[in-house]
C-alpha cells in the first residue's frame, strides 16, 4: 500500500495520513481541502499540483517532469509529534518510492532570510505561495525560508565567519553564503551577494564555486534523490 510506502520513507518525518476521502480534518489549511476531499489518486495529485506556478515549473524541468510522469499520489498529513499539517508528494524511483513534504505557506509566518530576494522570483512565490519549504522534512529540497542561514550559522558559528573562511583565501566568506537548499548530503546550494545576480554558489566539502544559473542547480538538487535514492 501507498501509505505504507510513505511512512517507510518519511522514517525521519513520521506522519498520520487520513483515509482519502474523508471528512477534511479540523485545522487542515483551506488550500489543501480539495486535495483531502478526493477519493482519486489523480484527481488529489491534480488539485495539488494546480497551485504550482508555471513559473516555477519552468525553472526546474527535469523535476518538473517527474511529478508529471513519476507522482503517484498526493496526500495530506499532519505531523504525529506536532501536528503540523503539510503535503506528502510521493514518487515513484528505481529505488521505491521517495516523499517529498510540502508546508504550508500560510503557517510559516512572515520571517524571511537574510539576501532574501537574491532567490529568484518565481523561487520566492513557490515559498510564500505554494510551499514554505518543499523537502523530504529538512533536507533534499527547497528550505523553508525560517531554515536559511548563512553557511557560518549552519556551522554553529553564531558570532563570525567560520575560522578560516572569511573571504581572505579567495572563498566566499561563510557569513556571505546563505544555504537555500541542500541534496541531503554535503552539497549546500547558496545565494550570496558577492556572486553574480541570478548565480548560485555550491559549496561542496568546503569547497565554494559559483554557478551561473540558479534554476540549473535547483533542478539537480530536486532530482538528486530521484536518481539516487
């Protein structure tokens, strides 16, 4: 079963998914009441699936492409520690299926990062509009936006650039990279100001190189996991 898939996947993230079709739960966001009411797989991925921008779409094609071809589902579900309602988007792999959680923009608050609107635009209406973070619960996606830092905060560094990596050798100083997503490895994908409008900056290990397109690196980090496992 489906759900079972699910909760094998989302290990990390443990949720209660309601039986489709049921009564839409108390507290489920208004926006996702379609999606609970359908009793039919396609129907609940198309009512998902229509508050995606096709802006957005356009900048990660080949993730874009798997949710048409590979989503076998969309399911609502409520986090079973906090309560937190969000979106589980499975998707069928070579390696079983992979979940991927969407929030809920509304629930998110108005706090936004530091360099906010160096992500490109269509990136920050997906954010505000779509899904406040479009993860596998953390990592392998999209962060939401109270979960971007600088690469030094990411490091526990509260007060300064990571010893070492203050922009003296060359680098980005750490404090100047602010991590937007991440393929749930050591691969960060960053924003900085110091890097060109509408680059990405990869940080990889410690090592820093800078991208030319945003959306490119997006697309591969979204993809990784569909073609990795």
């Amino acid at each position: 079963m489906i759900d079972d898939e699910i909760r094998g996947d989302l290990f990390d993230f443990p949720v209660v998914l309601p039986p489709p079709g049921a009564p839409v739960p108390d507290g489920l966001p208004a926006r996702w009441a379609a999606v609970a009411r359908e009793t039919d797989p396609a129907a609940r991925r198309a009512a998902a699936l229509s508050r995606w921008e096709p802006e957005f779409l356009a900048m990660v094609p080949r993730f874009a492409t798997a949710l048409r071809e590979q989503l076998v589902d969309v399911r609502v579900a409520r986090h079973r520690d906090d309560g937190t309602w969000v979106l589980v988007y499975p998707l069928r792999t070579d390696y079983g299926v992979r979940c991927w959680i969407g929030h809920d923009p509304d629930a998110a608050g108005s706090a936004r990062p530091q360099h906010w609107k160096l992500l490109p635009e269509p990136a920050r209406r997906f954010l505000t509009g779509t899904h406040a973070g479009f993860t596998d619960g953390l990592l392998n996606g999209l962060m939401a936006p109270k979960w971007m830092d600088s690469f030094a905060r990411w490091a526990e560094i509260d007060d300064g650039p990571i010893p070492g990596w203050d922009g003296t050798d060359g680098r980005i100083s750490s404090t100047e990279l602010i991590v937007v997503a991440t393929d749930g490895g050591a691969l960060h994908l960053c924003v900085s100001p110091l890097a060109p409008p509408g680059a990405a900056v990869l940080v990889y290990e410690g090592d820093v190189s800078i991208r030319r397109d945003f959306a490119t690196e997006l697309d591969e980090v979204l993809c990784t996991r569909l073609e990795f496992g």
